[in-house]
C-alpha cells in the first residue's frame, strides 16, 4: 500500500500509515517520556505490528525530511444490528518528544475529527493517559468519567473523555 498525504500545514503531511511503519511506530510509543517512572511497565514489550495498521485508521504526521513525528490510531467500530454503533475511540496518540508543543498534536486532532466526521461519527471516545488529560481538555475533550486500573496491564486508573467531532479549536 502505498501512502496517501491527506493533510500538510508547516512542513508537517499526514498520511495514512504503511506496515513499513510499524517499527517507527513502535518505537515513539516505548521511548516516550510520558511512560517513564511508574507508567513504564505499560510500554515496555509493547508492539505496533502491521497487522494493527491494517486494522485499524493509523495515520502519522511527518516531517518534509520523511521524519514520523507522531501519530493516532482511530477504532472505528461497525454497527453490529440491532445494537448502536459504538462510537470510534482514539486507541493511540504520540508525538515525539523533541517536537512537543509545535501544534503536532493539535495537527492530528484536527485530521482525527475529519476521519471521525467521514465515518459517521459525532463523538470519539478517550480514555487518556493521566498526563495527557490536560492536552484533550485544551482541544475541547470534556471529561466523562474515569476507567478503573486493569492490573497487571495498566496499574491506575484513567480519564475517560469524549471529543466533540464538530467541535473544540
């Protein structure tokens, strides 16, 4: 599959990931500061696999050097009759450390809400990572409620918010 730029604004493209991706993927998750001290055991070992990409609306933001600089992975659910469409949850946001704060983030949000709108959605469920909580409150998340720790996998508990697709800046 050869990828598709679907977004750019300030030497930054979003396209859809590739498996050839995976690694780079992988590695922004597990070298992230935000999982040092005691988040660290929820990356450690963990993989993005091709098959993950195949599966599910992965799209990275790149630099004009062909850089990834971050990502998100959108779970889009189908309906399943006679019940509801769930709605898309953000399973996966990272932005590389060294370029936090250059509105990469903000940039990925912005695509997200755009597959989310094509999708049928009007909400996308977040469960953050405690630190993250602030950044989605700032891009218009509001808080819904909390998602109890799951041990061994994830040792606290988590904010869960939803994101407004026709919403937020």
């Amino acid at each position: 599959m050869r990828p598709r730029v679907t977004d750019r604004h300030d030497g930054v493209h979003i396209r859809r990931a590739v498996a050839r991706d995976a690694k780079r993927l992988t590695r922004l998750v597990t070298g992230s500061r935000a999982y040092e001290g005691p988040y660290a055991p929820m990356v450690a070992g963990y993989r993005i696999g091709p098959d993950y990409i195949e599966a599910h609306a992965v799209h990275v933001a790149v630099g004009d050097d062909g850089r990834v600089l971050g990502f998100y992975a959108l779970i889009l659910s189908p309906p399943e009759p006679p019940e509801p469409p769930e709605p898309p949850e953000l399973d996966l946001m990272f932005v590389a450390d060294d370029v936090q704060g250059r509105g990469i983030g903000r940039l990925l949000v912005g695509h997200l809400r755009e597959e989310a709108r094509r999708a049928g959605a009007d909400a996308v469920r977040v469960v953050a990572h405690p630190p993250a909580e602030g950044f989605y409150r700032s891009i218009g998340a509001e808080r819904t409620g909390t998602v109890a720790a799951r041990p061994p996998a994830v040792m606290w508990d988590r904010p869960e918010l939803t994101l407004r697709v026709d919403a937020g800046p």
